[in-house]
C-alpha cells in the first residue's frame, strides 16, 4: 500500500508580518516620468516645481516655436490619443472636428461631453535647454494657452525680461508646476529678474545647440482623413507605412469604438453622471 504524503500547512504570517510600504500605479507613473526626462529624450515633461530652461532663438526663417491645433481624445478601451487637426492646420476635412460637430448638434449630456473632448486645443512646440541637464543639448518643450501666454507677456514687456531668446542678451526662465491633471498651474518667471546671460558661455557650445536644434515641423504634419479614422478605432498608425497610404496596425484592439460607446450610453442615468469641468485653456 502507498501511503500518502501529509500536505504541510503554511503557517499563517498573520499580525507577525511587520509594517511595509506599496509601490502604487501613481508611483509608477511618477517614476516614469522621471526616467523618461533623464533620458535625454527629445520632448521634456515638465516636472513638479520649479523648471529652469534657456529658450534657443530660431534658425533663420523660422519662428521661436511652432503653434499646431491639435485633438486628444480619450479611445475607450485604449486611452489618450491625439492627431493634429486638418482643418485648422490646413484647411482639409477632419473626421474629429466631423464628428465633434454631429455631437453639439445632440442634447444627450455624454454626446456633449464628448463634442467638449473633441475641440481641438492650441499647442506648441519649442527648442530649448534644461539648466540641470545641459549634457543632452536641445530639447523639445511642449505647452499650452497657460504657458505661451506668460511667454508672451513677459517679451512684451522690458520690466519682465524682455527678448528671452537672444543667445546672447537673453536670460533663463523658471517654469514653475503645481497641481496635477486639470489642476495644473504653470507660473513662468525670469531667473534673476531677466539680468542677461549668454545660452552659454563657450561660443562653440552655444553655436552647436542652435545648429542642432530640433525641426519642429514634424509636429505640425496633418495626418489623412484615413489615418484619423484609425486612431478614433483605437489603432496605431505605423511610422513606416507610407504616409499617403493611410495603412494602419492594430496595437491594443479596443474593444468599442467611440461610436459603440455613444450607443451603449444613450440610456443612461443621467443623475449619477458626473460631468468633468475644465477650463478650455487648462493644460495636463
């Protein structure tokens, strides 16, 4: 006869396991964040507190930094995705803004929503250098209304700094962050009340980041009608396929497309529907 062995039982840890801590899904993200800056990728985030960057002046003929109107959406079941918009940036037809104004013409709360999601945001890119990591030469900086308008204010205006993108009469600027998602603020300020520093003290240095600097166009490149449509059914446009093909990949299937989710929410009860409220010109 084969005699079974005895199972051992675990003993339970119980209220002897001691006090430890958690790495949670925010800590995650801030992690992220942070490897992602110190990388030395090409666009920087903008990181809680203060932020010390030197604006790079232009190459010749072009413009300190590239305006573009642009969607962000959120794709249920994928998540944030974002297109420049066609018909503000060149006039061409735009299944976004198509689709945002079927919405406005609904009197169905989430269709609103929606059609508010939908408008397309100002946005703009620009060359500059991050003090604290001047070793990986020029970065993109990427903000919105909030910022630009400080940006702004601050050329117009001698007794707050003046021309910020002369390399050299120019001076740094702090880029302050406070709050998270829609209640973020951005306060910008110039270091040293605007007092005049060169981009940088060594002229071949200062020579090479405004050389080197970043084409910004790339931003701006209108998409296809086709190429929308896909992002809008939760698919990735492959950077290899030819642009004017408007072929696209497959990278997390959603499992509605925004249309599908309108049309499952068309009943819904309203009382327990909590609208998100945000300032049109409120950045993330």
């Amino acid at each position: 006869m084969v005699r079974k062995k005895k199972k051992k039982k675990r003993k339970s840890t119980g209220s002897s396991l001691v006090k430890y801590g958690d790495y949670t899904l925010d800590d995650a993200d801030d992690d992220q964040e942070d490897l992602d800056s110190s990388r030395g990728g090409m666009i920087f985030k903008w990181k809680a507190g203060k932020n010390i960057i030197r604006l790079i002046p232009p190459l010749p003929g072009n413009k300190w930094r590239r305006r573009i109107y642009e969607h962000l959406i959120n794709v249920p079941g994928i998540g944030w995705v974002s297109f420049v918009c066609p018909r503000l940036m060149a006039k061409e037809f735009c299944p976004g803004c198509n689709k945002r104004d079927k919405l406005l013409r609904s009197k169905n709360k989430v269709d609103l929503k929606f059609a508010k999601d939908l408008r397309p945001r100002r946005n703009n890119y620009a060359n500059a250098i991050l003090r604290k990591e001047e070793e990986a030469g020029p970065r993109v900086i990427n903000f919105g209304p909030q910022i630009e308008e400080q940006f702004i204010e601050m050329r117009k205006d001698p007794d707050l700094g003046g021309n910020f993108v002369n390399p050299i009469k120019g001076f740094d600027i702090v880029v302050r962050k406070k709050g998270e998602k829609l209640n973020t603020e951005y306060k910008v300020y110039p270091v040293g009340k605007g007092r005049s520093t060169p981009l940088h003290e060594d002229a071949t240095i200062m020579n090479a980041w405004i050389e080197n600097q970043h084409a910004l166009e790339r931003f701006a490149v209108v998409p296809t009608a086709d190429q929308i449509e896909a992002k809008m059914r939760g698919e990735e446009i492959d950077d290899e396929d030819d642009e004017d093909s408007g072929s696209s990949r497959k990278r997390r299937r959603s499992k509605k497309s925004i249309d599908e989710e309108l049309d499952e929410i068309e009943d819904a009860d309203w009382e327990d529907y909590e609208e998100e409220e945000e300032d049109e010109d409120e950045e993330e």
